[in-house]
C-alpha cells in the first residue's frame, strides 16, 4: 500500500454506504447477557447435534450394519396368535386394533369381538390345527 490512509478510506465508505455499524468492532457490541445467551445456543445446538450422530450411528449385526433408529422403533410386524411376521399394511390396522394379524382376525375375531376384547385367545393347539 502506498496511501497510509487508504483503510481509512475504504472504511469511510463502506460505513457512508451501509451504514457505521459494519465498520465497528464486534466486541463493541458484546456484553455478559449476550455471552451467557451464546454459550446456551451452543449447549443446545451440541445437544440436538449429539442426537442425531446417536440416531445416524450404525451397528454391527452379523457382519451387516443397520442404523440405530431402525432397531430402537417399537415395530407390531409379528402377529401374537399365530406368530407370522407381515409387511402387509393391512395387518398393521389389525395388529393395533385387535392385535393380531388380518388372517387370525377373519378366523378368530370377526363376528366374535366382545369376546375378543374381553381377553379370550386361541390356544396354541387351535392355531396350530389352522
């Protein structure tokens, strides 16, 4: 630089184009109530931050990575009367209203729901005979 006062300048008219705030020191502007409300961001941010590397985390199951999120969701695919696993979307409304599978509810449930409700179950004998 062969001005001195060639910064001055530049500072001179950056603040008579966007105003003196741009040209002032940041610490200007710091105090102690907005010191404790940035250290409090960071704790959340680090918080929400080490969630997500929890749920993104895989793990090792017979040699096959799966993310942690899948294996900690409370899935109903198995059916408790008959034991039969289903992907069938279906099942999943009788799994939550009746808890079972469509098939156990079309053979022990439809027309008979009082009695279902009331906690009466195949036996396994029955189930196995079906």
């Amino acid at each position: 630089m062969k001005d001195p006062n060639e910064i001055v300048k530049i500072e001179k008219a950056i603040a008579q184009k966007y105003g003196e705030d741009t040209i002032a020191n940041p610490k200007h502007y710091w105090n102690e109530d907005k010191e404790k409300e940035y250290v409090e961001q960071l704790k959340e941010l680090s918080a929400i931050e080490t969630k997500q590397q929890e749920k993104d985390q895989k793990i090792n199951i017979d040699g096959i990575f799966i993310s942690k999120k899948l294996l900690n969701k409370d899935s109903k695919r198995t059916c408790p009367v008959c034991s039969v696993y289903s992907f069938d979307t279906k099942d999943d409304l009788y799994m939550n209203r009746y808890e079972c599978c469509f098939k156990c509810y079309v053979q022990w449930v439809e027309g008979r729901e009082e009695r279902w409700k009331t906690g009466w179950r195949p036996n396994e004998s029955n189930v196995n005979k079906k």
